[in-house]
C-alpha cells in the first residue's frame, strides 16, 4: 500500500477561522480531561496499600480498571448528553483525539526515553483530523470536510491520479492553516535491489556530509537569520506577556523559524535528488543523531538538521527513485584505511587529514572523503557486491583467470549451476 501525504494553504474566511479555532479548543479540552484521567488512575496506584500520600490522594475504587481507548470512547459518547457544545464537533473528530492520546501512553510505555505525556495548551495543540471524509470531498480549489462544509484551498500541484483520499487533517501554523490530504492506493511496490553503482556518506562536523569524492557543507540556514531572530527576541523582552503586541511579536519569531525551517527543508529533498541520481545503492552510517543534539556541536546538528535528512528525507527520496538504501555499522569508520583497511588508531577531532599507519600503504587524503570510502566499503560487503577473488575465478575457470572479479550477490547465489558466470567459463 502507498501513501501519500499532500499539504495545501486553506484560504479561509473569518467566519472558517472561527470554526477552526472552536473546533481546536474542545479537541483540546478532550484531550486534557482523558489525559488527566488517566494520570488520576495511575497516581492512586502509587502508594502502597497501608499508607496514604502526606499531601493529598487520589481515591478510586480498586476494581475500576485502566481507563484506556474503549472504556473513554464510551464516556464521550455519555458526555455529549450533559456537555452540548461537544456536539459541535464531529464524532470521529473526537475519537481521534483518544486515539491519540492513547498513542501517546502506548509509546510511553514502551519507550520511556520519549518522556511521559503532557498536557497540551492552546500552542501545543494545532491540528484535528477527519478519519472518513465525504464520498465527495474534492473540487479543483476546494476541499468538503464533515460538519465544516466547503472551503477554498491554494491547489499548489493536483491530486494524484488513482489515490484515494483516506483521511483529511487541518493543521495550524505560524503562516496560517493548511489541509494535508492522506492519500492511498492499495498497490505496494516491492523493495528496491542493490545495483551495481554505490555511494556512501558520512554525515560529518567540518561537512554536512561527505561522499567518496567531495564534502558538501550546509548553508547554515539559522545562523544567517540569528541577527534579526536576536533583535525580535530582545524586543519581545520589554513587552507584557500575553499582550497584543506581544503576540504580534511571537508570531513574527514563529514564522521567522518556519521560513529556516521551509528553506532547509527544500534543500534536504534537492540534495536527496541529487545524490540518489548518482548510485544506485546509497549506505550511510548507523547513527543516533539524538544524542548529537546535546554533545558539544549540538548548534551545528541542529541547524543543519543531519538527522532529519539521514533518517527521513534522503530513505523518502531513495524508496521514490528506486535506489537501494541501507545503514552499516559506525563504529571505527574513522579508523580504518580506505585503501589498505588497516586499523590506523582514533584520530582527535582537530585532525582532519587521513594518513595511513601502514609502511607499505601510507594513504593520505581527508578523513571525511575516506570515512565515506570506509562505508561504501562495508554496504557493498554486506549486500555481496565485493566477494572477491582472484582465487575464486581461478576455481572457477581452472585456473586461467588472473587480476580480481566483482561479483555480486545474485551471482553467487542465481547462477550457481553454471549460468552466466563471468570470465565467460560456464562451460569448464
């Protein structure tokens, strides 16, 4: 199954902006009360049975279970009869705000490291979602939403063909809001096989990242936009918090980091394009970039957003041209020579020139550019690009064969009864 995910400006009138904005404050107060409800239940699971908190305590009854999913989806469908104005909004709507919240809990749970959730104010909450949407919810410019009706969007590129459009989100931000259409289709598309050109990049300090041949390094996109990002901060100091010019200002700050954020975006996906138009298989390094963004050039991973790009961005790109795409073991690719593949020692973060330790090698040439030669290295050897040998021709042409043969992995394994095997010996 494909899925696709389409975002267009909403033109709306104050009449659409207004329903937006009521439709986000009692989504928000849904969320909040089953939030609370929830950290309700599991503070009074706290203390043990023989004591009480010296402060105050939660009392719930023993035998009421968890109030997850089920048990508050029908409690919201009670509370519509004693609270009116939840009827205002559409159904589905609202389920979707349990699910998730209940999403929010479940990775919770099996991931402790997200942190655990919080309650959500009229700035951490900006989108709601309609799950089923009309049978007829298109038009060229405008969009139909449950209980909404008909509104005009800027069609910036037309719907895909033969993509049905599953769920509709309105989202608010900093530059106004914006519908993101879900589309799907129920075809799959099978993984992409390694080919026979590989690249590999290291995502680097000096460099955003660096290929085989060349270290590309980022705009730095924030840095450019820190002078007058510090003047509005300054300004924003000397004004009453929660005043109009206040908010003016926030806005101003806002969509100051949404215009950094758009630019280094749209270079993310031009330099995807172009690095995948180069291979056909692309290896990068196993990292946890989060642990990046509070190291000692946390500045620099963040502004240029090398994590984002590794992890999401440059796969999208890859899974979309039909590039093989693969991650390979980080340890020691600084510490290996690219030519020789001798174990050369770590290298203090001020040395950026590569200088083999071995006599009869002594390979020099920038750390990065052979970090990347290190990776490409390792994605062909785990995908069977390079198996060798001269001695394995030898064998199998009886010994007539000299110099080394690249074969891949379908080699090995599809022709191994003699078809197609190169050197043209099949018939030995």
């Amino acid at each position: 199954m494909i899925t696709y995910a389409y975002r267009y400006k909403i033109k709306p009138t104050a009449k659409e902006i207004k329903q937006f904005e009521q439709y986000l404050s009692i989504c928000r107060s849904v969320y909040n009360f089953a939030h609370a409800e929830r950290k309700a239940w599991l503070e009074s699971r706290k203390c043990q049975v023989d004591r009480c908190s010296i402060t105050s305590e939660y009392i719930i009854p023993a035998e009421q279970p968890f109030p997850n999913y089920n048990i508050q989806a029908k409690a919201l469908t009670k509370a519509k009869k004693k609270l009116p104005h939840l009827k205002l909004v559409n159904a589905q709507c609202l389920q979707q705000v349990l699910r998730r919240l209940d999403k929010a809990w479940t990775d919770f749970f099996r991931m402790p490291s997200r942190g655990f959730p919080r309650f959500r104010n009229a700035n951490r909450y900006r989108s709601f979602k309609f799950p089923q949407p009309n049978t007829v919810c298109l038009d060229v410019g405008r969009v139909n939403l449950p209980s909404i009706g008909w509104f005009r969007i800027r069609q910036s590129r037309p719907y895909p063909e033969w993509f049905v459009p599953k769920q509709l989100q309105i989202v608010r931000k900093a530059s106004g809001y914006y519908l993101v259409i879900y589309f799907e289709s129920p075809e799959t598309v099978p993984d992409a096989l390694p080919g026979k050109k590989s690249i590999g990049l290291d995502a680097g300090i000096e460099s955003f990242i660096a290929t085989p041949t060349q270290l590309i390094k980022s705009p730095k996109f924030l840095i450019h936009k820190a002078r007058k990002l510090k003047l509005l901060q300054r300004r924003l100091k000397n004004k009453t918090k929660g005043s109009h010019n206040w908010l003016k200002l926030q806005n101003k700050i806002a969509r100051l980091h949404e215009k950094v954020a758009h630019a280094r975006r749209d270079w993310h996906f031009k330099l995807a394009y172009e690095i995948t138009s180069q291979a056909d298989n692309i290896f990068v390094e196993d990292i946890n970039f989060k642990s990046w963004s509070k190291g000692l050039f946390c500045k620099q991973s963040l502004d240029s957003g090398i994590g984002g790009f590794i992890n999401t961005v440059l796969p999208y790109v890859a899974w979309k041209q039909g590039k093989f795409y693969l991650k390979v073991d980080k340890n020691g690719t600084s510490q290996e020579c690219c030519k020789c593949h001798t174990f050369t020692g770590k290298k203090e973060l001020g040395q950026r020139i590569h200088i083999c330790s071995n006599p009869s090698c002594r390979h020099t040439e920038p750390r990065d550019t052979c970090s990347a030669k290190v990776i490409q290295y390792r994605g062909e050897w785990a995908v069977g690009h390079i198996v060798q040998q001269d001695k394995l021709a030898q064998n199998a042409c009886g010994g007539d064969a000299t110099g080394i043969v690249q074969l891949t992995l379908f080699d090995l394994v599809g022709n191994q009864r003699g078809k197609n095997l190169p050197l043209n010996c099949a018939s030995n």
